[in-house]
C-alpha cells in the first residue's frame, strides 16, 4: 500500500513537472501590466532595470505614459522596471551617455546612438514612419539658407525634428535662433503669434491645419525616419530581452503601450532592427554629453 501511495506521488510530481516545462516553452505567462507594480517582482536584492526617456509632458502625464510598461514588464520577466523621468532634455542626455539606462524610449537616432556607443539592443518600436514639415507664414521665406540667423521655434535636443533641421546647418555660427518650446501646440502657437519666422512640426499635422485655414508654407520636408522605439542595454541578459520584445508584442503588450502609442499617434509596436537606424546617430553630433 505505502509503495503504491509514493509511485502515485511520484507520477503526480511528474506530471505538474512537464505542465511547468510546457508553459515556459511557451512563452510569457498571461499577467495583468496593472497588478504588479514594481518592488513586488520577488527580487528584492536585484537591481532595477531603468526605463526613461526624454520629457514628453509634465511628470504626472508622463508616468500616465510610462508606468503601465513598467509594470508589466515587472510582471512579465520576475524583474523590477521602474520608470524614472529625467528633469529636462539635459539631464536625459547626460543620464544616457553615462549609461545610467536599462531601457530608453526615444526616437531612431537616440536608438542608433546607443547601439552604436554602447552595445544597446533594439527591441520595439513604432510602426510607420515620421516626417517633419519645416514651415513658414511667409512667402519670402522660402529655403532653409533664408533662416539662417531668424529664430525658429523648436523642441530641445535630442527632439529628432530638431536634429532633422540642424542637420541642413552644420555650421554652429550659421544656423537659426532657436527659440525653445515644449510641444508642437507651442511650436505653432508661437509661428502665428510671432514669436519666431518659422517652426518643424510632424508631417501629418500639416494638412489639417491648412485645412482650417492656417497659412503655411512648407519650405522643407525631411526624409522618412522609423517610429520612436525601445532598445535595451546590454546589462539585460539576451533571453530576458527576447522575453521583453515577446512580450510587448503580445496583445497585453499592445495594450500597455496603448497610452504611449495614442500620444504619438502611432498604432502600436512592431518588431525593432539593428538596420533600422544605419547611420542616424550622426544626427546627433552637435548634442551635448552625446556629440560625435
């Protein structure tokens, strides 16, 4: 009787054994990005992988964007992702060149460059593509040489429209006057209300304001660049990479993302490659703490 009652326990083992092994096989565990939050990961002696990118709004908007990514990539891989936002465009820059980073958002130049410089992986990124309008209210301003030395308002560095601009001036004392702004609300705001000749805002923004009557001329158009993405550093281990890109391409992936995907009016993730930004990290060269 006792050797039938442990080969029934041994069998049982078995079997929750090899159901354990199949669901591993299979991936990432179905998880709610709303019910770990990080610190709760069951690693309490590991380190916290980093997410951040470039300020995108004021600090509550921006974890609204951020934080649900975060914990579902806690809940998914066992490990702590915390999102941290830097003070301003500077403290980014500054931050990511000294690889303070695990995983950064950003757009493809930000990616090549930390491929490039420091071995970083991408993972996801945005499908389609972006374009940036250089526009004008007036007709006597018509190429770019005409805005040498005019002020233009632009998003800080690393912002890629403004990299996209600055590329076509790679003479410091003979670029515009670059008035600062924070978003392309206050981008145009600024065009009409004089404050600068004119501005950069995204391809798809163009047309609508024309379409209610805005003036512009739009004096340069940029070459297409692939949709702002993850990447990961090398301090990830490979296999929790390939976790984090399944993951995030899993419909719960999607659906964390979400909030960040609507801000950038961009559909949802697809898969990221190194090819994707041949090249682009040049774009970077004038930027401060990641000049090359």
């Amino acid at each position: 009787m006792r050797d039938d009652t442990v080969r029934a326990w041994v069998i049982s083992m078995l079997l929750v054994t090899t159901a354990g092994a199949k669901q591993v096989a299979a991936g990432p565990v179905r998880v709610s990005y709303q019910t770990t939050p990080p610190g709760q990961s069951g690693r309490p002696n590991a380190a916290p992988w980093i997410l951040s990118a470039s300020p995108q709004g004021s600090t509550s908007a921006d974890r609204a964007l951020f934080d649900p990514i975060a914990h579902y990539l806690t809940a998914v891989t066992g490990h702590d992702v915390v999102y941290r936002r830097p003070s301003d465009d500077l403290a980014f820059s500054r931050n990511l060149a000294a690889g303070r980073y695990d995983l950064v958002f950003g757009g493809p130049h930000l990616a090549a460059w930390a491929e490039r410089h420091q071995g970083a992986h991408p993972l996801v990124r945005f499908s389609g593509s972006l374009v940036f309008d250089t526009v004008a209210r007036s007709p006597q301003i018509h190429t770019l040489a005409a805005l040498i030395g005019e002020p233009v308002c632009l998003k800080p560095l690393p912002s890629l429209a403004t990299a996209t601009l600055l590329r076509h001036f790679p003479r410091l004392l003979r670029q515009p006057y670059q008035v600062a702004v924070s978003g392309w609300r206050q981008a145009y705001q600024g065009l009409l209300q004089g404050a600068c000749r004119a501005t950069v805002l995204p391809a798809r923004d163009v047309p609508p304001l024309t379409a209610h009557g805005a003036l512009l001329y739009v004096i340069h158009q940029s070459r297409r660049y692939p949709g702002d993405g993850l990447v990961a550093s090398p301090r990830i281990p490979s296999a929790a990479r390939h976790l984090i890109r399944t993951a995030l391409l899993s419909p719960q992936g999607q659906q964390a993302a979400k909030p960040l995907a609507r801000a950038n009016a961009a559909p949802g993730w697809v898969a990221a490659h190194r090819k994707d930004y041949a090249g682009l990290s040049r774009l970077l060269r004038h930027v401060l703490f990641l000049g090359n």
